[in-house]
C-alpha cells in the first residue's frame, strides 16, 4: 500500500509522498548527490524547495493512480501569499522520511 498524505495548497488538497522516488526525481533535476540528500531541507534555497515540494506531490499522485495536472509554475503560484505551505510541506518531509519523531516528554517535576 502506498503511502501518502494530503496537503492544502491555494485552497485545494493535493496528495503528497516523499519516497524514494520523489527523491530520485528531486536528485535528477537539481543534480543533488545521494550525500547531499542526508541534509535534504536544511539551507535549501526557494527554487530547490518547490522543486522538491513538487517532486513529492508528483509521487502523491502517482501513488493515488490520480494523474498530476500540476506544474511547478502553478505550485509556485498557489504558494503566493502562503509562505506557510513550504512549512507545512516540509514538515510531511520529515514525517515521512524520519518517521513521527515526536516523543511524548513527561512533565518536568517542579524543583523545591
């Protein structure tokens, strides 16, 4: 079963997957190496971000057998005024390539 989530963008919610294959197709048209893909999302700059942001709702949409109308023109302009959605997209990034690391922390005694 494939997995993917769904994201709102301009209104509309478009299927989103970070695999292996949004990878692939994110490496091949940035040119990134497979070493540069361990810090994927930190320092990135806005054009390589919607490029992978648009890698993965390919691959969303692949894994949805829904076909991708979308282009990156597009994303980028749904993005307008929603600066957000790059926030939003990248934390579906983590998510599905790191798995839930959000860990339940017990509340801190009080110190007397």
């Amino acid at each position: 079963m494939e997995k993917y989530t769904f994201v709102e963008l301009g209104g509309k919610k478009y299927p989103i997957k970070f695999g292996f294959n949004a990878l692939r197709k994110y490496s091949m048209k940035t040119g990134t190496t497979l070493a540069q893909l361990n810090n994927i999302g930190s320092d990135m700059g806005l054009n390589d971000a919607i490029v992978l942001i648009h890698c993965g709702i390919e691959d969303g949409h692949r894994a949805a057998k829904q076909e991708c109308k979308l282009t990156i023109d597009d994303l980028a302009d749904k993005m307008d005024g929603d600066m957000e959605s790059i926030t939003r997209c990248m934390e579906v990034l983590g998510e599905q390539m790191g798995g839930k690391s959000e860990k339940k922390q017990k509340p801190k005694k009080a110190r007397r």
